[in-house]
C-alpha cells in the first residue's frame, strides 16, 4: 500500500493535521497504535483531568457555600466513586466518537497498528487489526511523526506493585485511598492532587524543587499554595528528596530526605508526576536521517521539518511545552507545509494554564524570563479584591498582570490566577499575538462586571487611570 501523507499518531497534534491536511486536498492515512483516535490528551489527559477536576470544583463550592455563603446541605455531599468516573468515560467516548466520525467525513484512512521505520520512505506495521494492508508495510512521500510522550517512571519508582500509579492509573480512579502521596509539585500533580483531595483522600505532596509550578513566575503561584497548603492541611514538602520506595502490608512506604521530613512514611497509593518522556525508542529513528536531541526530543525547525526531508514531527515529540494545543497548531503548521504554502510556527505566545481552583494561566513572556533574560519590561498588576465581580463571587484572592515593553507600550506578556483564568488568558494570547498596545487593551470595552475588566484594569494602570474598587 501506498500513502502520499502517513500521519504516526492519531494524539492532538496527530489528527489535527491529518484532518487540515485532508482539507488541503492531500490523502491521508494515520497509523494509530490504540483502538481509538485521541492520544494522551483525550483518553488519558486533558479531557479526563478536566472532567474529574469539576466534580472536585462543585464539591469545594459545597463545602464553601456551609462555610461561608450561610448555604447549609443537612450532609457533606457523598460520592458514588462508580458515578464519577463513568461519566468520565461517557465525556471521552463520546469525544472519541466524535474523531472518528471526521476522520470518514474527510476520507482519512485510519490504520490500527504500531508503526516504525524501515527506511524514510516505508513504514512497518505491526498489530492483528484488519486495517493493516497486506504485508504489514506502507510506503509514503511525506510522513508526518506525532507519536507524543509517555509518563517518565524511574527505575526506583517502578517497583511493580499498582499502588505505585503513573497519571494514567490516577485518572483511572479505580478507588479513593484513605492516604495518597503525590510525587512532583508540577501542574498535573497539582491538579491530581486537587480531585483526589477534593474526593477525600488525604493527599500529600512532595517536590524536589524549593517551590510548586517552577515555571511559572511565583506571584500567580502565591494564591495557589494557600489553597493546596489547606487543601492538604500543611503536607507540602517542598525541597525534599523521594529517596526509595517498598510495597509493605499493602501500603507503599516511602523514604523522604528534606528539611521539613527525614524519615518512613507509609501510603496507600503514590502517584509519581515527575515529567513525560518524548516516545521516540522502537520508532526505527535509526533508519532515518531523523535527530534525536539530548533530551530525546526529534529536532526540527520552525515549519516542523526534520533532518529527513521526508519527515516532519509535531506535539509532544517535537519538544517543550508538552501542551495539546501547542501540538495541534504545529500539526496545522505540518499539513500546511505539505500543502506547499511557506509558513513557521512562532513560539511566542503559546499560553499555558494549570486547572486546578484557583486556576493559573499565562502567556508570552513571564517576569523570570525577563529577568534571566536582562530584559527591562513594565509590570501592572490589578489586585481581584479591586474588582467588583471578584467580590461577588468571593475569589479575590486572585489577579491579573500585564507585562509590556517600556518602549512600544506593547503587551508582550500576561499573567492571571483566579476563578476562570484558563478562558480568560485567551483575550491576552490575542492581544499579545496582534502586537497590541496598552492602550488597546483599554479602550475596548469589557463587560462590566466580569473578569475579564480585570485585563482592562491592569491596563489602565499603566496609565494612572484604574478605577480602585471596580
Ligand atoms: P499524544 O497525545 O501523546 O498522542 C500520540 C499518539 O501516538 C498516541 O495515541 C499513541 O498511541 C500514538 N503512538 C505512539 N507511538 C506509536 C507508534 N509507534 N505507532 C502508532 N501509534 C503510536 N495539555 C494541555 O494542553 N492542556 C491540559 O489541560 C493538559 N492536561 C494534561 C493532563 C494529563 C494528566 C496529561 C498526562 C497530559 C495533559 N496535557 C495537557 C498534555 C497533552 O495531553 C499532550 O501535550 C498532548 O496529548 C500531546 O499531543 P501529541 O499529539 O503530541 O501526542
């Protein structure tokens, strides 16, 4: 069989530029290792945290509405642990569906099998689906590789007992144990940690690092830390070590080396969140002109070209940041690329939001980047408890920040943590991308009251105008 454009991957990155190649006209296959379309994101990653990190939100705001609100449920709300995740599974199927219902529409052909390299123009295929073609090969003229990452695991981790969980096993949620230690204080551990808390394990959090979400500049990640440090009653370990890990009496006992633990813990489950690893081994790289980087990410330049000129890699694959979005518009870039049109990918603005409550979300340049960067930027931060919608809805603990050149007055990054920050980073991803100034920001109108004034707020105080308590 032969395929002008092989697709490796049927993740985000994977589809998306299957699909957009297919309306450019190209034919196109994917090869797809799973029964289904979606990748990490939609059967073990995006779709199912976020379904699951909403009950965990609407059994918080129950929780608060007896505290605070003078809103009091005769009961703490209980959970039919059953319910929750097979409303999970209903949310991915029907998105699974959904893909597979596109993919027909646009004439994809989808093959079910593991592929891999023989030479940079033919592709093993592996597996007993009936999709595979006779003789288990495929020759293409381009090949588009999306073959994503995988949960990084180290060897003193894996110690093979199912009480020691990758996020994969998390999000299964086959149970909610009574105790829970969640291993590296980054965004998917977080927000782990936040449905298992929420569900009602007692969750502990331990991270190497002196400080949660090191990526992130440090004032977002202030409100944060109130709530996990609360959320968890104060078992953030911070600058502390896993050193080793045994299963004994049905419990995980786990050894800490920090200053604030120094000793044996047991757990009834662990989840180790400690970074992904880019899925390159056994893809036959080697018989391609293809390079790996020390990293183990496949190079490549701006329009997702590799060192082959037979083949482009796009998403998790391809490099930093592992997000879905940042691999579905490089996937975009790679159709377009094979369609003949000149087009790169500028990494500028791509935004990242962590999902947990309160939700932090960002864009384009953070203040440490400017920093380690020597760069002179202007800061303005708009304080929620300034904002009459925050107050409304009692989340003002958060805030909103512009980061802008000095000299053109242009946005060129932003900042927000609170209620909703992942929609409204879009506004900001926008703004910075048009190469909008300040005062573009505040002369459109925001609806009043909303959030979103907040973007404006920040703004106006670039120019002595911001209104106190809005
Ligand atoms: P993937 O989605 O990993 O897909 C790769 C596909 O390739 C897979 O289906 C795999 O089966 C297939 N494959 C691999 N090797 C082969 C082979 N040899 N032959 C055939 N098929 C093969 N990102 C966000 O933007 N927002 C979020 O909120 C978010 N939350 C996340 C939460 C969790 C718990 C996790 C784990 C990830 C989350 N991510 C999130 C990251 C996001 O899921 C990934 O960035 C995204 O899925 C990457 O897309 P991709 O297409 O590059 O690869």
């Amino acid at each position: 069989m032969h395929a002008p454009v092989v697709v490796l991957g049927g993740g985000p990155g994977g589809y998306a530029a299957a699909f957009l190649a297919a309306d450019e006209g190209l034919d196109v296959t994917i090869v797809e290792a799973e029964p289904r379309l979606g990748g990490t994101c939609l059967l073990r990653g995006c779709i199912p945290s976020k379904a699951l990190l909403h009950v965990a939100k609407v059994i918080k705001e129950v929780d608060e509405l007896r505290e605070d609100w003078g809103v009091v449920y005769d009961e703490k709300p209980k959970i039919d642990i059953d319910v929750v995740r097979g409303r999970k599974d209903k949310v991915i199927d029907t998105l699974t569906s959904g893909l597979g219902g596109l993919a027909k529409r646009r004439n994809v052909t989808v093959i079910r099998a593991r592929g891999s390299f023989i030479d940079s123009n033919t592709m093993k295929l592996e597996g007993d689906d009936e999709s595979i073609p006779e003789g288990g090969q495929l020759t293409f003229d381009h090949c588009i590789l999306a073959t994503g990452s995988v949960p990084a695991m180290p060897g003193a981790f894996n110690i093979g007992s199912d009480r020691v969980m990758d996020s994969t096993g998390a999000l299964e949620l086959k149970d909610v144990p009574e105790t829970m230690l969640i291993v590296g204080g980054g965004y998917i551990g977080l927000e782990m940690a936040t449905v298992y808390a929420h569900l009602g394990s007692k969750v502990t959090v331990v991270e190497l690092a002196e400080r949660l979400l090191a990526g992130a500049d440090q004032d977002l990640v202030k409100p944060l830390v109130k709530q996990i440090n609360s959320m968890c009653e104060g078992r953030v370990l911070l600058h502390t070590k896993v050193g080793s890990m045994a299963e004994v009496d049905d419990k995980i006992e786990v050894t800490f080396e920090g200053p604030q633990h120094f000793g044996n813990e047991r757990f009834d489950r662990v989840l180790v969140s400690i970074g992904r690893r880019p899925v390159t081994q056994g893809l036959g790289l080697e018989n391609t002109k293809v390079e790996v980087n020390e990293r183990g990410f496949v190079v490549c330049d701006r329009s997702q070209r590799t060192a082959d000129p037979s083949i482009l890699a796009i998403g998790d694959v391809a490099g930093d940041p592992m997000l879905a979005h940042k691999a579905t518009h490089e996937g975009r870039v790679a159709a377009e690329v094979l369609a003949g049109k000149n087009v790169a990918f500028d990494k500028f603005a791509i935004p990242a939001v962590v999902f947990t409550d309160p939700e932090i979300a960002w864009a384009g340049i953070t203040v440490e980047e400017a920093k380690a960067q020597g760069r002179k930027v202007d800061v303005e931060v708009y304080p929620w408890a300034a904002s009459g919608r925050a107050q409304a809805l009692g989340t003002t603990d958060g805030l909103t920040k512009w980061i802008i050149d000095p000299e053109t007055h242009r946005v060129i990054g932003c900042g927000i943590v609170g209620s909703g920050a992942g929609e409204l980073i879009a506004e900001a991803v926008l703004a910075i991308e048009m190469g909008c100034e300040v005062h573009d920001i505040t002369d459109a109108i925001h609806p009043h009251p909303t959030l979103s004034e907040t973007l404006m707020n920040a703004g106006e105080i670039h120019f002595g105008t911001a209104t106190e308590i809005y």
